[in-house]
C-alpha cells in the first residue's frame, strides 16, 4: 500500500514492513505482548488511510489505528459484552465510502461502520438479511451502494436505506464463493470480484429484478405413483 506520502507498506503473515527507498532496506514493526501500544497481531491482511490521512491496520486480532509519528498501535477488539465494539477480530478489508463513513469487512462478523468521534461500531450481519458473515471484499457503485463479496454469494447494501438484497448462483452468477482483497472497480463503474472459478463483472446499474410473477400451470398430476388425466386450465 502506497500512503498519501508515497511512502510503501507492506502487510505480511509476519509483521508490517515499510520500505526506505533511499537506503532499499525495511522498516518492521510487530507485536509484543508487553506493550498495550503495539501492533495487535504479526498477522497483518489489509493496510487502508482514509481521507483524514488515518492509516487503519487490520489484522487477524483486531483492528489498528496507527500513529506514524509516534509509531504507536491502538487497538479494537471484539468485546462480547459490548454491542457497539468489533464484531469480530479477523479483518478482511476495509474501505470508506463517498460519505466519508469507513466500512471494516470482516471473516465471521459480517459488516461493521467505524463510529470515529465515539470510537464504536454498528454491526450488519445475517441477523440484518446478508447471506453470509464472510465479508471478502466492499466495492461503492455510482449509486453509493456498497458491494460485498463473500463465501456465499455477493451482497448489495444501501448504507442509507439499510436494504440488503443478496445474489447468489440462482440469481446468474457463476459461483458463490470469493477471494478476500480480490475486487475492482474501473473509472466507467464496471465491478471485478475475483472468486474461485475466475472473476464476475457487472455494471451496477444494469441489474434489475424481475418482478413479473410468473403464472402457475399444472403440467401432470399422479396420484398413488399413476398419471391423471386433467382438465388444463391455470389452478
């Protein structure tokens, strides 16, 4: 991840790294169980700065907000008595949307919204409608809907409306399943989510629902395991 001063992070399953380009060395940065102000876990998955020029960390414990002057962590964690913290401590991605709200993804907690002034979050999960608490990957459209991909399917979200509509297999799409960090979005607003048969893409705008109810018509009936003749009219 290239932050707003050019300066190169890089997440790995051992720590964060940021690369000196002057002198091509790296600057590593871990956790240590014996300062409360260090990183949360050596198992980093996303980098992320928002438009305040705060960089977030998500690890596989919890989310970081990290402070590149004083080199300090401070974490979010999953409190079970807490309804308003971290759903859950996997961080699988995280983004902000053109509001300015930012968006964690996470791997069995579903959605959460970062409160910033009081430090909360607001959980959307399967008990909200998603199909699945797996988030992979969040996309905004041009509508500002937000996109997740997940193990089961692809989820539309309406930050604002807070309506879910969820698409799996039946509704056209190749697969179900995701890869976490794998979407795109192009300047024209197509949509790329890279899953595990290859990669769906969509324009947004161009899915519509169906809703013409189809008519029901009686095409055999059996009774006892033996065909009935019948008169064809719509039942």
């Amino acid at each position: 991840f290239e932050d707003s001063n050019g300066e190169l992070w890089i997440a790995t399953e051992g720590g964060l790294n940021k690369y000196n380009r002057g002198t091509d060395s790296f600057s590593k940065y871990y956790h240590d169980p014996k300062n409360q102000n260090s990183l949360s876990s050596d198992l980093v998955r996303i980098i992320y700065e928002d438009n305040l020029g705060v960089f977030y960390i998500g690890t596989n414990e919890g989310l970081n907000i990290f402070d590149r002057i004083n080199n300090s962590f401070k974490c979010f964690k999953n409190n079970p008595n807490n309804i308003k913290s971290l759903s859950h401590n996997y961080i699988t991605c995280i983004t902000s949307d053109g509001e300015g709200n930012l968006w964690i993804g996470t791997g069995g907690g579903g959605l959460n919204k970062f409160d910033r002034t009081s430090e909360s979050f607001k959980m959307y999960a399967q008990k909200q409608g998603f199909i699945d608490d797996m988030i992979y990957c969040i996309l905004e459209d041009n509508g500002g809907n937000l996109w997740l991909s997940t193990s089961n399917g692809i989820i539309r979200f309406n930050p604002k409306t807070e309506n879910v509509r969820n698409f799996t297999k039946s509704d056209g799409l190749p697969f179900d399943v995701f890869n976490p960090c794998a979407g795109y979005k192009t300047p024209s607003g197509e949509l790329f989510f890279g899953g595990v048969n290859g990669f769906t893409a969509f324009y947004p705008d161009s899915i519509k629902d169906n809703l013409n109810i189809p008519d029901i018509v009686m095409t055999n009936l059996r009774i006892a395991g033996k065909n009935k003749s019948y008169d064809a009219r719509v039942y």
